[in-house]
C-alpha cells in the first residue's frame, strides 16, 4: 500500500504541473505568416485568434481567392507552431504515454 500511496502523490503532483504548463500555454502567442508577412495570425497556445494582420497590398477586390489561400496559410502556419510550442512544454510529461485526444 505505501507504493500505491506514493504512485498517487506523483501522479497528482504530475497532474497539477501538467494543469500549470497548460494555463502557462494560453498565455504564450505564436505567429503565423504567410505571403512573405502580408498576412499574419497570432493564436495563444490554445490556439485561440487573438489577432489577423492583413497587409493592404494584398486586398485586391479582383484576386479575392489570392487572399483567402493566404489566410489559410497563415491559420494553418500559425497552428503548426502551436503544436511545436504544446509539445516543447508538454511533450515532457507525455512522452512514452499513449494518449490520443488528450491536448
């Protein structure tokens, strides 16, 4: 029993890091680009928008499928690094585990 009492507490105390590095995650931003800058999207680390920067030269009323390729690689830029930062904090307490759909 002094085993399973002492797997619990580090179980709880990884659960609690886990909790702290992902409320630390929502504070982060991360920005995508795409369009050499023109379009740009920051997403925090819950991959929440926080902001789109559309670059004037790039509204054109003629081309609008130009801009809405560049919005979307740009989101998708964004979300990457997303990804990228999520498992640099967490990817600690994750790795070896099998745990799909968990963050």
């Amino acid at each position: 029993m002094k085993n399973m009492n002492q797997l619990m507490r580090q179980a709880k105390k990884m659960q609690e890091e886990i909790l702290k590095a992902q409320a630390a995650l929502a504070e982060r931003t991360v920005e995508g680009t795409a369009g050499g800058g023109a379009v740009r999207v920051t997403m925090n680390g819950h991959k929440q928008v926080v902001a789109v920067s559309i670059a004037p030269e790039v509204v054109n009323p003629d081309d609008v499928e130009m801009l809405q390729d560049l919005l979307v690689a740009a989101f998708q830029d964004a979300g990457e690094k997303v990804d990228q930062l999520t498992e640099a904090e967490l990817g600690k307490y994750t790795r070896g585990l099998n745990l799909p759909g968990l963050f």
